[in-house]
C-alpha cells in the first residue's frame, strides 16, 4: 500500500470524525411551511450552534397530520425513525408543532430526559405556547431557541433547571422581557403621540361654571345598591410539578421524556 494511500485514507478519517461526533437530525423540518426561507435557515444556524456547544441535538419540526398518531407517540417516532439525537444514547430534545391538530410536543431522550425536565420543559414552553396562538410562529420557535440555550447552559454548568432548584428564575426573566417588549414599544408610541396633542385642552367639569359658594349640601345620605364579588383560583405552587421528567417507551422501544400542550 502506497504512502499517498495511506495519507488519504488518514485525511477522510479526519475529516468525517468532527461529523460522527455530533451526528444528528436536520435541524428544522418545516413541513407546515410556517417560516419563510431566511427564518428558517436563521433557527437552523441557531440550533445546529446549540447542538455543537452542548452535544446535544436540539430541533424543531412542524407538520399538517399526524398520521392518525397521538402527538407524543408521532413525536416520539419522527424522532427516533429520522436520526435525531447524538452519541449512543441519542440525547437531544425536539419541538414538534401540528397545525392539524394545534398541539405541541417536546420530546427528548438520552441525556435530554435529564437536562429537560418537566418544569423546565413547562417553563420553556410558558412563552413559546402564546406566539403560537397568535400566529407568530418565528418568534415561539425563536423563544423555544432561547429557552433551550438557557437549560443546556445551566445543565452544562451543573445546575439542572427542575422544581426548588432555583434555576428557574433566569428562564423567568427571559419570558418577562419577551412579553415586556410589546408593553414597551406600546408605552413609547402611545407617550409619543401624546406629546404632538399640543392643542388639547383638559376637560372642564359642571363644577368649573359655578359660582363660587352657590352650592350646598343640605344633607346626604348612603345607599348599599349591590355587591359585585370576583373569585379566582388559586394555582398550587410550580403547577403541582413533583421534580424530574415522566417518560414513556416508543413503539420502538426507546425511552422518551418530554411533554405536550394546545395553542
């Protein structure tokens, strides 16, 4: 066997190591055409980014049918049947949106059951769950991004996001200012055209146009007319989460985490 040959043979085992290492599922399947061509290839460079730092594939998928399927058991399959998760274990976690059925699901396997659990999968999806409802499907899969980049960083750094861990509060942050963002930009316009109604006069009340010391009070009296009462339920703390992930065993007889929702 030839030098060259050898060094060839050197060369291509190289370069497909860095490949091997982190093999995995494509990233974004937009089956549901939600995203247009430059948002889809930003969360692409997005996600394939996470699954690099982290080595763990993080993924998003949106199809039109189940298949007839529950969205977990659809989930889980799609996961397991197109090559997502890396390493032996395959650990990732995938968001998939069904526009047929309007529900979600996250599922993970692998080290994802671990780092993903169902308080923090739920917290995630606290701000992914809305920009659904309404339509704004770049940015739910946007904050999904950025839910599962806060998770990996904590469970990289040791600290797994889960009930009474306290690792929930950076995640918290990340939904307030999301949702503060629109209350904001309406404050700042709202304030804005305030300040050109330089012509507006305030109001004159029916007091303004009497005559000073014409009015008086003879007497007064209080009349109860009807009690109007609000009740609202009280939610059990973190939303009665025991800690950890539930999991379940696909039909191909791997196991699962993860969780669902409607939007």
């Amino acid at each position: 066997m030839s030098k060259k040959f050898i060094f060839l043979i050197v060369v291509i085992a190289a370069a497909l190591s860095p490949m091997t290492a982190y093999a995995k599922g494509v990233s974004v399947t937009d089956l549901a055409d939600l995203l247009t061509s430059a948002e889809e290839s930003d969360l692409s460079a997005r996600l394939d980014a996470l699954s690099e730092k982290y080595g763990m594939d993080v993924s998003a998928v949106t199809t039109e049918s189940l298949g007839g399927k529950s969205i977990k058991a659809y989930s889980d399959d799609y996961y397991d049947d197109n090559g997502y998760g890396v390493g032996g274990e395959r650990s990732g976690v995938m968001l998939l949106i069904d526009m047929g059925t309007r529900f979600w699901a996250v599922t993970t396997r692998g080290l994802g059951i671990e780092w993903f659990t169902n308080y923090g999968i739920d917290l995630m999806m606290s701000g992914v769950g809305p920009r659904l409802s309404e339509g704004e499907y770049a940015a739910a899969l946007g904050e999904y991004a950025a839910g599962a980049e806060m998770i990996l960083e904590n469970a990289a750094g040791g600290h797994i996001v889960d009930v009474d861990s306290g690792g929930g509060a950076d995640l918290t942050v990340i939904v307030l200012v999301s949702s503060g963002v629109g209350l904001v930009a309406a404050l700042v316009s709202v304030t804005a055209m305030k300040a050109r109604l330089r012509s507006v006069r305030p109001e004159r009340l029916a007091m303004d146009y009497a005559r000073a010391g014409s009015f008086r009070l003879t007497g007064g009296r209080e009349v109860f007319l009807f009690r109007n009462v609000s009740v609202m339920p009280i939610e059990r703390e973190h939303g009665g989460h025991s800690g950890g992930s539930s999991t379940r065993v696909s039909s191909s007889g791997s196991r699962h985490g993860g969780r669902t929702g409607r939007f």
